[in-house]
C-alpha cells in the first residue's frame, strides 16, 4: 500500500486530503458533500480509469474533474460539404454515412481505412490503433456526425483518427455550439480517456439527478460585483452557448481565486497587527542624527526619503513592522538599512542584517563601517569562518549589550547567539532564507522585533501581492545621483573578435570583466559555451604576465572561491571568468564590462541580476550579451528587452509576461504557494488589484470575520488551509 498526496487545487470547494492507494481502489472517507465523491463512483469510469485519471491528470473527485477546465473550445455550430475540404482546413464536421471498411498493411503498419460520404462526395477516414473497437462499434450505411482534422495521406484527403457520433446521440447531447477541448495524455488515449471521453465523463456528472454544488461567495458580493452563480458558472465553463457567457463565468473563477487569496493573507495582516505589538521608537536621536548631518555619503533620493518616511511612521505606530523594501542593484538599499537600525540604536535597541552569503555579509560590513566611520558605534561581523576568540567576544559583547550592529549569514541564527535587545531585523535577499530560518532570528527577541526584508530582485506588483500581499511594500525607484545607465549590447558569436577587442581597450583602461557562463562542463544536450573551454582560450588571448584570468564556479571549495573573489575584488586580477555564483554579492566598482555567453539560456530577471554586478562605481559600464545565430522567439524578446531598458521593475513585468509567475526567478525559490485554476497573475493583474480593495473593504468593517454574513469567508479560508496552504510562509 502506498500513500499518495492529492495535488494542490486552490478552487475552495476542492478540499485536498491525504488518501490511502490499494492496488485495486482509492476511496475517500465517507463524505456527505457531492463534489468530494470519489471519482471512481462515475458512471463511465470505475476503479481502472480512475486510478489512471488520478495519476494523469490529478482528478480524485467530482469535484476536480468540474475543475478540470478544457483550454479551448472549437466552434461545431456549423458542418462542411465534404466538397468543400481541404488540408488547410482546421478542424471540419461533417454529416454522412460509412460506406464501407477495409485493412491494409500488416503488423505495425496496419491501419484502417473507411469511406465516408454525404450528398457532395467522400473523404477517408483512418485508424492507425484501437482497429478492432471501432470495427465493433461503427456499421456501414448508419448515419454519423465527424469532426477532425483534414490532412493528406499518400495524397489522399482523410481524417485521422476522428470523434464519431451517431446522429441521433448527436442531436440529443449538450446542444453547446462550442465543444471543449481537454488536456489528455498518451496513457489515457490508450485507454480511451481521450478529450472526448473526457466530454462525455462531465456531461454525465452535470446530468447526475442529486447534481449540487454549494455557492462559495456570500449573495451580498455575487449581487454587488455582478457574479454569476457558481453551480451555473461550471456549468458554462464546460458547455459555452456563447463567448459571452464564457467570459463572465471565467471571471467568476477568477474573482474568486484571487479573492480568497488577498482575503487570506490581509486577515493575517489585520490578525497580526491587532495582536502583535512592536517596539515603539518615539526617538530621532543622537545615532541617527549624527549620521545624517555628518557622514551621509551623498544627498538622499527623493525614493529614498520617502521609504525612510514609511519606515519611521512603521516604528512609531507600537505595531510590529514588517515590511518588505524593493530596489534595483545599486538604488541605495543599504544606505536605507543602516538609517532604520540608527533608529533602533537611538531608542535603545540592538539590530541585525543577516545576509545569504559570507561574501555579501562581508560586503555589507565593510561598507557599513565606512558608513560609519569616525561614529561611536560598536558593529561586527559573524560568520561561519569567524575564528573561535572573536566569535567568543562577539557573543560575550552581544549578550551584554554592548554590541549594537551584528552583521552576519546564518551563523546570526545559531543557539549560541543570544542578543540583550534586539529591535530590528534586516534580511538581505530574504528570499534566500527558508521560512523557519528567519523565524529564527526574530525569536532572538523575547519581543518579536520589527522586520524590514530587502530584495535587488524587482517584483511586479501583481507578484507582490500575492507573494507578499500581508507585508507593506516599499519601493526605492530612483538611482544615487552619479550612476551612469549601463550600455547594453546584444552580439551574435560572429561578432567575438570585436567583442575581445573591447575587453582588451577596457582592460587596458585600468578597468575589470567579468565573463559569465551557465554551466561548468559541455553539455551534449544543449549547444553552451562551456566555462572550462572558454577559459582555456581566454587565457591564451590573454595570456600572463600581463594579464590574470581567473576561474570561479559553484562547485570549487568555499574557501578556493572566496580567496578568487577576493583577489579579483583587490584588482588583482583582470577577468573574472564563472558561473552564476557571482549573481549576487560581488560589488567591484572597478569593473565595468559585464559579458554573458548564451545569454538566451539565462531568464530576464538572472540576466539583470548579472548586469547590476558592473556600473557600481562612477566610469561608464557595459553589459555585452552573447548568443547563437538561433534564437526562439521568446530569447529574442528577452534579450531586445535587456537591450531596451535598465529598469528591473519594466524588466520584472515582461518577464511576468513571457515566462508566467511559477518560472520567475527568485519567486521558484521562494515559491508562489498555490496553484490557480483560471487566474493568470501576468494578465489578471487588474482583477487582483480590485479583489484585493474588496478584501480589504470587508475587512476594515469586520476584521475578524464574525459577522453572521461573513461566516462563508471562514469556511473557505479553513478549506484552504485545509489543502495545505501555508499562507503565514509568504512573509
């Protein structure tokens, strides 16, 4: 016996539960709710092809399979005279008799053949599997309606393989013009769940005589936003009368998936705020003051200012921040950080960043104690390569309070640290972190502290909402003053001569490269610049003494690669040559060429991670995007757009467009916990931005739901909960 666990489905009345498989049938518990019957139950199905649709296509229940949306429809409300067909026609329906079979060729080469006619002449219809059934099943000189697609074969106009109805079946079925088309696997065809069984397997379940289907939304919201009914809503997803109709019952779906979504995390937002309190930091003082009047490195943005508004209003309020801060490579994210611990530091509090490598947590504390510099204020660094004595006096300094900035990795989380105060937590790059791992710092506090999480990767709005719909967004959209825009170039490999002619007029400027590659070793399944190979020749077109080329990759010794960045960080050496380690955490002002080989490998969202590693100092930086002649439409789209622009949100969005939120990056790490049935994040962002105002409407009424009206919004959060939706992980 084996478990299996029935795969997410965010529709709210699909309750998700952990079922026992045996090797003849797979039941639920005895349940009283229509939609939660076992599949096998159907007429039509049994415990064969319900194993099969459980493993093919996810359907447990009545309720799945109503769920289980077709993605297109074809329009059969008219037939063709099969004088009238040809090859380029789509798909044809046609009315006629079989006028005769016949078999040709032998073994695998067998196939079937009939001759079809109306009163405009005949075309042929072929089997190549399954001759035997449709022998049994269909007679000569009965009348049948057949649809599917025309082609040549052996220049003979036919039809593969087509859907038969007789006649008389045909007239009296869903009398929808349009037939749905569902999505269907090579084991269903065998057994023949083909999308037409599949048809005929829903129009079964809507004709059952105890049909029912329980409204999900409360009458007050399907009155006021004009809803169409649920039971009605599935009903026309499957059988369209017309394109209308369909598109006010897929709205109805989508309304209420991302609904339930924004109504979910806000209730969380609103819970948390009415039960969690936060360090209050009434003081502006001496620390933050000083700083700002002394050692400001360069005057604030106007961005800038008005994130650090948001976050001193966050502090003031006695409700714990959590906040999350977006901002490009370079738009002055740290500058922001270390103003809000200045804050916990005037009010009496520790504060600590934690970042996801040893190489940024470095980075972070050198330019910190730059920052910082000539200020009394007690900050240190603690990592996983700290020598023994000073992480003893760190966390004797920590305990004791006299330390007030601790910047660090995951070495912050360790059993051993324990802070005397801590008010505030930075988490740089946050989605590098897992869910507990964060928790764990905050429990650092006997208080939870306030939270404010950084991220250089630009999120669309529409993500943010949902990956971060309970925590407040600020957005730093302006760059420092003196920061040139990065010239972006797209070369193809014939261009490679003029491309190390560049590299040599740079280099030979005082300035640094880096190259990138995708992968370490070739591949012969993917036609990539092979990092060791590329190495090999660069060394040769630059060869030492005069020049050092150096290699670094993900799957070098720690400690080899960190002594290689630190060698290119001094300006020891003159190329950086590697994989995507460099991605994030590597800031060296003197390098300013940024060259991708295969860049049409590589996501929007990596690629402008890649480049906001050059252009950090104040000489004009290059990003050079190599690629093979062969480009598919989408690579050619996400490199004109690397060409195009440098801004990370404008970036964000296409790449929301292209590619679909499940494959953003950054978002798979910290993955997007649900999986939508109808919405689509890159085309409903409108629809979300005004559920998520209806959510919150109900709410600012009624926070905590009591009201007898809302009582259904309970039931279905508790299903969603139900199908192991985490919603408290998206912080």
């Amino acid at each position: 016996m084996t478990k299996k666990k029935i795969p997410f489905c965010l529709s709210p009345i699909c309750k998700i539960v952990k079922i026992e498989l045996s090797s003849h049938t797979a039941m639920f518990s005895q349940m009283d709710n229509f939609l939660e019957t076992d599949i096998t139950y159907l007429k039509g199905v049994g415990p064969k092809k319900a194993e099969l649709l459980k493993k093919e296509l996810g359907i447990f229940t009545f309720g799945d399979m109503l769920y289980n949306f077709p993605y297109r429809y074809i329009d059969r409300s008219q037939f063709h005279k099969i004088s009238g067909i040809d090859a380029t026609n789509a798909y044809v329906q046609i009315r006629g008799k079989i006028t005769s079979f016949r078999t040709e060729g032998a073994k695998y080469k067998k196939r079937l053949t009939a001759r079809f006619a109306d009163e405009s002449g005949e075309i042929e219809l072929v089997w190549f599997q399954g001759t035997n059934w449709v022998m049994k099943n269909y007679n000569v000189g009965v009348e049948y309606v057949i649809f599917g697609k025309p082609s040549l074969y052996n220049r003979t106009l036919c039809i593969a393989h087509p859907e038969i109805d007789l006649l008389t079946k045909y007239n009296e079925g869903t009398k929808s013009p349009f037939t749905p088309q569902y999505n269907t696997t090579e084991k269903l065809k065998v057994s023949y769940l083909n999308s037409k069984a599949i048809q005929v397997l829903v129009e079964k379940l809507l004709s059952l005589d105890n049909f029912s289907v329980e409204e999900t939304l409360p009458e007050f919201l399907i009155e006021s936003h004009k809803l169409m009914p649920l039971a009605k809503t599935l009903k026309i997803l499957h059988f369209p009368d017309n394109m209308q109709e369909l598109k006010h019952a897929e709205y109805r779906i989508k309304f209420e998936e991302l609904f339930y979504i924004q109504l979910s995390i806000l209730r969380l937002k609103t819970g948390r705020n009415k039960t969690i309190k936060g360090f209050v930091f009434e003081k502006v003082g001496e620390y933050f003051n000083d700083f700002y009047n002394k050692n400001l490195p360069f005057e604030l943005t106007n961005a800038q200012k008005r994130v650090v508004r948001e976050i001193r209003h966050d502090l003031g309020s006695g409700k714990q921040m959590n906040r999350l801060l977006q901002g490009d490579v370079g738009s002055g994210k740290t500058l922001v950080a270390l103003m809000t611990m200045l804050l916990a530091l005037d009010n009496g509090f520790q504060a600590s960043l934690m970042a996801p490598t040893e190489i940024l947590a470095q980075q972070h504390f050198q330019t910190l104690l730059k920052m910082l510099s000539g200020l009394d204020i007690n900050i240190m660094l603690l990592t996983g390569s700290t020598k023994k004595k000073e992480r003893e006096l760190i966390l004797s300094e920590l305990k004791s309070g006299r330390l007030q900035i601790l910047i660090g990795t995951h070495a912050l989380i360790e059993d051993p640290v324990v802070f005397s105060n801590l008010g505030m937590v930075i988490i740089d790059e946050q989605h590098r972190f897992g869910v507990a791992q964060r928790a764990k710092l905050w429990k650092k506090s006997e208080q939870i502290p306030h939270v404010l999480v950084m991220t250089a990767t630009p999120i669309p709005r529409t993500l943010a909402m949902t990956l971060y719909g309970d925590l407040d967004v600020s957005v730093i959209d302006e760059m420092p003053p003196g920061r040139r825009p990065i010239q972006t170039y797209h070369y193809r490999d014939t261009k490679r001569l003029a491309m190390i002619g560049f590299l040599r007029k740079q280099i030979d400027m005082g300035r640094q490269v880096y190259i990138v590659y995708p992968i370490i070793k070739e591949s012969e399944s993917l036609d990539l610049k092979d990092l060791q190979m590329g190495f090999d020749g660069m060394v040769q077109v630059f060869p030492a003494p005069d020049y050092n080329v150096i290699c670094v990759h993900g799957k070098m010794k720690p400690a080899d690669k960190e002594n290689a960045m630190k060698t290119f960080k001094e300006g020891k050496a003159h190329i950086l040559m590697a994989t995507t380690v460099i991605e994030v955490g590597v800031d060296v002002p003197n390098a300013t060429v940024m060259v991708i080989e295969s860049a049409e490998r590589f996501g929007l969202s990596q690629l402008h991670q890649l480049r906001g590693r050059v252009g950090r100092g104040g000489d004009q930086s290059y990003c050079i995007l190599m690629s093979s002649h062969k480009l598919t439409n989408e690579a050619r789209k996400r490199l004109e757009t690397m060409v195009a622009t440098n801004d990370g949100f404008e970036i964000a969005e296409a790449d929301l467009k292209l590619r679909g939120p499940g494959d953003l990056e950054g978002t798979q790490q910290s993955g997007i916990p649900f999986n939508l049935k109808m919405a689509n994040l890159a085309r409903d962002g409108q629809i979300l931005q005004f559920v998520r105002g209806v959510a919150e409407e109900i709410l600012d009424k009624d926070p905590l739901l009591e009201l007898p009206e809302n009582a259904i919004f309970i039931s279905q959060i508790k299903k969603l909960r139900a199908q192991n939706t985490d919603w408290s992980s998206i912080s």
